[in-house]
C-alpha cells in the first residue's frame, strides 16, 4: 500500500514562501497595469449606458413625430369636413339647419386650433430630445476616445508583460499544488486580509515583515529553527527567517 509523503516544516515553510514570492510578482504586475482594467470597464459600462439612453431618446423623438404626422392628419380632415360643412350651408332650409352645421364648423375650427397647438408643443419637445440626444451622442464620443487611449495603455502594457505574467502564473499554479491545504486555506485567508497581499514574510530589524512590530528574540530563534510555524501575534501573517529566504529563489 503507498504512503503519503510526509513534509517537515521547514518544506511546508519553504513551499508557501515559494508560493508568496510568485504570488507577488503577479501583484507587482497588476500594480503596473494600475486601475487601467477597472477603468476601462467602468468606461465600458458608461458608453453602454448611453447608448442604452441614446436609444430610448431616439424612440421617444420618433414617437412624438408620429404624433405630430397623425395630428397634421386630423387637421386635414378638419379642413376637408369644414369645406364639406360650408357646401351644405348654402343648401339648408331653415336656421335651425343652418346654426347646427355653423356649430360642426366651429367645432372643426377648434379641432385644427388644438391640434396646432398639439403640434407646437410636440415640437418643441422634440427640440428638448434632440438637444439631449446630441448631448448623449458628444457624451458618446468622448467616453469612446478616452476608451480608445485606455485600452491602448492597458494592451501596451499586457504585451509587455503577458509573457512574463503567463511564465508565473503557471509557477504560482505549480507552486500553490505543492502546499499542504490547510496551511494554502490559512495563506489565502490571510493574502485577502492586506492590500499588498503578503502573508509570509521574513523579519526585518527584529521586526515583523509586514506589521512592522518587534519580534522577541526567543521567537525569531524558534522561527530560525523551522520546528513549527509561526505567525505574527499582531498580524497574523507567517514569519520564516532570512536564511530560509535566500534559498527560496524564484
């Protein structure tokens, strides 16, 4: 029956301090790319957004000019049942005739007068939407041109460094399959828990690595002996000894 390889500490320290040197370079990567991906999509998502309402501008101003056609209809016909009226005014045969089709074309005569105003109005409004149309479509193109300058940035930058990335990303792969899972589950808890990532580091003027507070001497002399691991009380991350450092290379 196989066994499991049983790893000592100082292998354990060795491989997540392995880990946590790749891991960093890859930081140092996405620093040099900055906010550059975060803002392209925020520009991304503006520009889509404005088109989204470009669009709806669009469908509003064709919906008013519909209205403005079957309104400029309705005159029409006001006018032609106003010249039909007028025909039949000069054939009626008593007053009571004559008042009650007089009332059809004052009637026609306030339908074309609504109607106008209808007309006007809509115009107007139409005048509103295009000026937020045109407004959304300068919007548009200064977005898209700062869009085009950032994209340019950020490809730059990835064709510069894609190849260096890729090589440590498959190293970061390698390396993170090498360390024993409780201790990986303990270093990416701690990685998401500090802005520059660090969860393992060396002491540095009797100090911790990343926290920056002291370390007394019988701690870094159990740390510099590889027995068992150890954390910084105040910040939690993993403490190995500069020797241990220098070997690791990456």
């Amino acid at each position: 029956m196989a066994t499991v390889k049983e790893y000592s500490v100082e292998e354990k320290l060795a491989s997540v301090l392995r880990l946590q040197k790749m891991d960093s370079k890859l930081d140092e990567i996405q620093v040099l790319k900055g906010e550059l991906p975060m803002e392209v999509k925020d520009l991304e998502d503006e520009i889509e957004g404005l088109n989204t309402r470009l669009s709806h501008v669009e469908d509003e101003i064709r919906g008013i000019q519909d209205f403005i056609a079957n309104k400029k209809n309705a005159i029409k016909d006001s006018e032609a049942l106003m010249k039909k009226y007028e025909k039949q005014q000069d054939n009626v045969k008593n007053n009571r005739e004559f008042e009650a089709i007089t009332k059809e074309i004052e009637m026609q005569s306030l339908e074309i007068k609504l109607a106008e105003k209808h007309i006007k109005d809509a115009n107007e409004e139409v005048k509103d939407k295009s000026r937020v149309l045109e407004g959304a479509k300068k919007q548009i193109a200064d977005k898209e041109s700062n869009l085009k300058h950032k994209k340019g940035e950020l490809e730059k930058i990835i064709a510069e460094t894609d190849k260096e990335e890729k090589a440590f990303r498959k190293e970061s792969d390698e390396a993170r399959s090498k360390v024993e899972a409780r201790l990986l589950a303990a270093y990416e808890k701690i990685r998401t828990n500090y802005r520059n990532g660090l969860a393992v580091v060396t002491i540095s003027r009797d100090s911790c690595g990343g926290c920056f507070n002291a370390i007394p001497p019988q701690r870094q002399a159990e740390i510099r002996q590889r027995k068992k691991i150890i954390v910084c009380e105040h910040c939690g991350r993993i403490l190995v000894d500069n020797d241990l450092d220098a070997t690791v290379t990456i």
